[in-house]
C-alpha cells in the first residue's frame, strides 16, 4: 500500500496526522473490503487553495473542508466487481496497485470544525479522511437514504 501524503501548509499539528490517516485508510479498506493493494495521494492544504481547487472541478467559489477525486467509477456503491474484471486499467504498472485516487483536505477548516463541533483535531481529520475514503469507494450523500448509509459507514470506521 501507498499513501503519499502531501503537506502543502506550513502549520503545526500536536497529532501525528501521518499516522492518523493511514490508520483510517486501513480501517475504510477493511470496513469496505477492498482486497487490493492501494496508491492513495492525501494532500493538507489550507481554505485558500481548497477554494480554488473546489472552483476549478465544482464551480464552487468558496473554502470546503475536503475533496475526493476517485479514479474509479462504480455502479453501485462499494462493489469491486469492474476492478476484478479488468483489473490492468486500474493498476499502476510501476507499483502494481489500484489507483484509488486523491483526498484534498484543508487543515484550516480541520481546526475549525473541530472547536465549532466540541471535538479534537484527530477526530475531526479521521472523520474527513473516513469521509472522502466513503467517495472514493463510490458513495454519495445526495438522497437522505444516501446519506443515512454513509453515516453509518463512517461511524464503523472511526469506531475501527
């Protein structure tokens, strides 16, 4: 497994974020049982760059707390199937593991959210990173029941 993990952001955390987000990846990877060997990219950025980000792929001018770009598309949330069945397009031939995709995550809003909802900054990173795992796997929050689904997905791996 390969996680890249980017800090784009000269900030200082009293959590070791590398270790908090590799022990959430793993925990999502088993929660959905995906049995591939992954490359992951995380970057920390700050509201500045995620703004821009967010407005050049969602025309949405305004700071999110994170991004998800899968590079899987999936029919059905979590279902593995397409990448059982072709597995050399979902492959990095270097590393020979599935290219899951990329999670954007901008430590300013971490910090915020975690005083605006009474919680730590690692609860309020594992959540984010669980969160965009959830994407990444195919799953959305659009519909109630969606979202109803995500919910429960995301407290089982922070609960891992």
């Amino acid at each position: 497994m390969t996680i890249n993990i980017e800090k784009e952001i000269d900030m200082e955390f009293d959590i070791d974020y590398e270790t908090v987000i590799k022990e959430v990846v793993q925990a999502s990877l088993k929660k959905e049982n995906f049995k591939f060997d992954i490359e992951l990219n995380v970057i920390l950025t700050n509201n500045e760059e995620i703004r821009l980000i967010n407005n050049e792929y969602r025309n949405i001018d305004k700071a999110t707390d994170v991004l998800s770009f899968p590079q899987i598309e999936y029919n059905t949330p979590a279902d593995f199937a397409p990448i059982e069945n072709n597995l050399p397009s979902y492959i990095n031939p270097d590393t020979q593991e599935v290219i899951l995709g990329d999670i954007i995550i901008s430590m300013e809003k971490v910090i915020e959210q975690a005083n605006e909802y009474g919680h730590t900054i690692k609860r309020e990173l594992s959540f984010l990173v669980a969160h965009s795992m959830l994407h990444l796997f195919g799953y959305d929050h659009m519909e109630p029941e969606e979202d109803k689904v995500m919910q429960e997905h995301q407290e089982a791996i922070l609960n891992e």
